[in-house]
C-alpha cells in the first residue's frame, strides 16, 4: 500500500526552513550546470551554423583549419572545373576562394589586444556562404581598401561604421556591418580578396576553396575524385561538418568543465539533503512507527521519503533553471581551431533545461535514498516509543 502524495507535501510545509535550504543548495548546482552547458551549446551552435550540407570546403591535407592551409592558385583552377559544382544563373561556377590572417586588436572592455580573423573573400563569396547579409553601410567594393565586420564583433572592438584600423601595415575602413544568422564569420573582418592578398602575402595561393555543390549525393564522389588525386594534394569535407570538427575540442572542454563544476557542487547539495533527509526522519521517528503499525511496507516507506527528497530536488532544479535563464543571447568569447576571438551567445536550448532537471532529479534520488533505507528498517516498537 502505498503512501498519499498529501503526506509529503503536507510534511514538507512543516518543516519548510529546512526544506528551503535543500531548495536553494540544489538549484544553485543545477544553475552553474545549465549556464555552463548553455555556453558549451552557443560555441557549437555558432560554428554548425557557419557551414551548409550543400557545400563542401577544400583545403590542404593534413591541415586541421583554414589559417594553416596552402592551395597553389593552379591547383584551385583544376578544382574549379569539377562538373559536381553548381553554376549561378550566368554559369559562373559557385566557389569561393579565399584567404586568411589574423590581426591583433584591442577590445573596447581591456587593454589587452586579441586575436582577431581576417578572410578576404570576391563578392561571389555572398551568394556561396549563404545567410550572410550586410545589416548596416555596404559591402566592400573590389579593388578598394575596405571591410566589413560581423556584427558580433562591432561592439567589442569599436568597429563601427567608418573607423580605421591597420592591417599588415595598410590602413582600411570599415564600410559595413554584416551578420551570418550568428555564425562564426560574426566574428571576422572581410574584404576583397585581391586587394587582402598583398599585404597578407597570399599572391599565390588560397587557404581554402568553398564550393556549392550541384547535388549534395555528390559529395563522397567528389571527395573521392580530389582527395585521390596526388597533385592536389588537398582534403574535402562538407562545410558544415568542418566547422562543428573544430568546434569539438572547445566544446568537451566546456562540457567537462560544466560537469565537474557541477559534480562537485552536486557533491555539495546531495551531503547537504542526506543531512537534511536524516534529520527529517529523526524528526518524524514516532510517525514511521505508526505508518508500519498501520500496515505501511516497507517499500512504501522508502519510496515515500525518495519521492519527498525528489519533489525537493525538482524544485530546486526549476529554480536553477530559472536562476540560468537570463544567460541565455549573453554574449561570451573564445579562442577556436584558428586561434582567434570567436564571439557566440549562449544558449539555454530545452534539452540544456531539460538536463538541468535529470540532474537535480538524481541529486534527489541519491540525497534521499539511504534516509529512505534507515526509515524504512526502523523497528516498529521502538520507532513508537520514541519521544
């Protein structure tokens, strides 16, 4: 027979100062959980966002990111021809090549200069990338000394419309302001690929060619036909599986650091509601003796009190979720595979909340379980001869 719900509610309102202080413990576990895991999901967010499943990205084998890479200006001319890659609607074929470099630069918040990406790109590469549009100003014009800048990094540097900044030693203005349906590029500063590639010394080769693909089922044969072909000497990824690879070295380390954060926090809070479970049963002695006389099992008394330390728990974990909450659109920064500044917001999607909440559960499950176990094994006529 099991115990009403009434019961452990009517109990938790009883003893409601140590019933809040399980609450508070829980949710701030559960909280630095969800802001930590919410983090961990932004950066990976903000790179799978950056790529597309219908184009595939070349770069030089062996090389892990675009800024290490090399291709040779003819061997990019061979790749171009491939009949795999789609055409625009004046049959220029849809391929981006393009370079890059980082600058260093001061943030508008510290003294302290970063490391900021650089990509010089020709204006095909728009309609290539896709999601990119130019929110503020205009576009930079080929052969002229302007950028553009991602709208991520606008603000954090003071890049707004009309300020100079150096690049290897040449002066360039910023005319625009663009966005990339949060990506990465919101990130870097873009301009015209051959006006870039003096002073970034990139006058005979690429660091990576984009291609749109006529059809996507076309991918492993075109990765077949490049990769094989020993002057290339070059590897093929669909774009969108490149960019969440060089997020995943980023991302177990946020995950991990969420994790033991929250371990041990969580440590912390299932000591504290064992304690607090312990005291609770010690408390209500004479009421477990008088629910087994009745004819309560014992697996009915354990499930009770698991069921008390849980609801307690669940609570704890809306709090945190809710502490965690205006985390979410909060704007962070970290170095990626390329080893520049790499804004991204937070996100605190539901499974991010959804697992803020399994946790706290089993916070619950394991801080109430041995209380349950030592009320349950409580002899019922000492248990009543309790004071």
């Amino acid at each position: 027979m099991a115990l009403p719900l009434s019961y452990n509610l009517r109990s938790l309102r009883a003893r409601w100062q140590v019933t809040l202080f399980s609450i508070v413990g829980i949710g701030l576990a559960v909280m630095v959980l969800v802001a930590l895991t919410a983090m961990a999901t932004g950066f990976r967010l903000a790179l799978r966002s950056t790529g597309r499943t219908d184009n595939a990205i070349v770069i030089e084998k062996g090389m892990a990111s675009e800024l290490m890479s090399d291709v040779s200006i003819e061997n990019a001319a061979a790749i171009v021809v491939d009949p795999r890659i789609a055409r625009a609607a004046d049959g220029r074929a849809l391929v981006s090549p393009e370079i890059q470099a980082l600058i260093s630069l001061p943030r508008t918040d510290e003294r302290a200069q970063v490391n900021v990406a650089v990509r010089g790109v020709t204006p095909l590469a728009f309609e290539v990338r896709g999601g990119l549009q130019v929110v503020e100003g205009r576009s930079f014009r080929p052969g002229a000394s302007e950028v553009i800048v991602g709208r991520r990094i606008r603000d954090r540097f003071g890049l707004n419309i009309g300020s100079k900044l150096m690049i290897r030693r040449a002066g360039w203005e910023v005319v625009g302001v663009f966005n990339s349906a949060g990506g990465a590029f919101e990130s870097e500063i873009w301009g015209d690929l051959h006006t870039l590639a003096g002073p970034l010394r990139r006058t005979q080769s690429y660091q990576a060619i984009v291609l749109r693909l006529a059809d996507p089922g076309s991918l492993p044969g075109l990765i077949s036909a490049l990769e094989t072909d020993r002057r290339l000497q070059v590897q093929v990824k669909q774009e969108r599986q490149f960019y969440e690879d060089q997020a995943g070295t980023v991302v177990r380390a946020l995950t991990g650091l969420a994790i033991f954060v929250a371990f041990i926090m969580g440590l912390g809070a299932v000591l504290a509601g064992m304690n607090t479970m312990y005291a609770i049963v010690s408390a209500r002695t004479r009421e477990v003796g008088t629910l087994r006389a009745l004819g309560f099992s014992r697996p009915a008394i354990v499930s009770c009190f698991v069921l008390e330390s849980v609801t307690l728990a669940m609570v704890g974990g809306v709090l945190g979720c809710a502490l965690a909450l205006p985390a979410n659109g909060f704007t962070s920064a970290t170095y990626g595979a390329n080893w520049a500044e790499l804004a991204f917001a937070f996100r605190t999607t539901p499974p991010v909340l959804g697992g803020g909440l399994v946790f706290a559960a089993l916070l619950g499950f394991l801080g109430g379980l041995l209380p349950a176990l030592r009320a349950a094994r409580l002899p019922i006529a000492s248990a009543l001869r309790e004071a």
